[in-house]
C-alpha cells in the first residue's frame, strides 16, 4: 500500500509541476536537450567512452573466461555458443557483447 500512495504522490506531484511550467518549458528543455547531443565535444566523447567501455569489456571477458575455464554449466556454455553461431551468421555485425560495431 505504502509502494501505491508513493506512486499515486508522484504522479500528481509530476502532474502539478508539468502543467504549471507548461508545453513551452517542455519545449525550451527538448530543444536544449538536442543541442547537448548534437555537440561535437559530446559526441566525441560519447564515442571514446563507447570505445573504451568495449576494450575494457573485452578484457574483462578474457580474464574471467580464463579463470572460470571449464566450471560454466554445460547449460551458459551451449546459450553463449548459440549466441556466437548467431552473431556469426548476421555477417559478423555484432560482437561479443551482442552490441553493433559503429
């Protein structure tokens, strides 16, 4: 009950605040919004944190699969292996991670 009145009080608290700043605010913060990530700065280091994140993951993913070795259920083996066969027949367009290569 306490979860229902939380959300029940958010609701009308969004909806107070919403109509008292109305569709041009709305408007104003969607604009600043696109100009934010429309920035090259932005995007470059969008980008660069994508890049990285992957190098790191990949690492991660070679250390913990040469630790763990053969101790992964037969069951995760044979799913990661049917996620690779499938990735592998889209033409390679994702990698490990089942992410695209952009």
């Amino acid at each position: 009950m306490r979860y229902r009145l939380t959300f029940i009080a958010g609701v009308a608290l969004g909806y107070v605040l919403g109509t008292r700043s109305g569709r041009e605010r709305y408007e104003q913060l969607k604009k600043s919004a696109r100009q934010f990530t429309e920035n090259p700065a932005v995007r470059n280091a969008a980008e660069s944190a994508v890049h990285s994140g992957r190098d790191i993951a990949g690492k991660a993913y070679h250390s913990v699969s040469d630790k763990v070795g053969d101790k992964v259920p037969a069951s995760v083996a044979e799913r990661v292996r049917s996620l690779k066969e499938r990735s592998s027949q889209n033409g390679g367009a994702e990698d490990d991670w089942g992410t695209t290569n952009t």
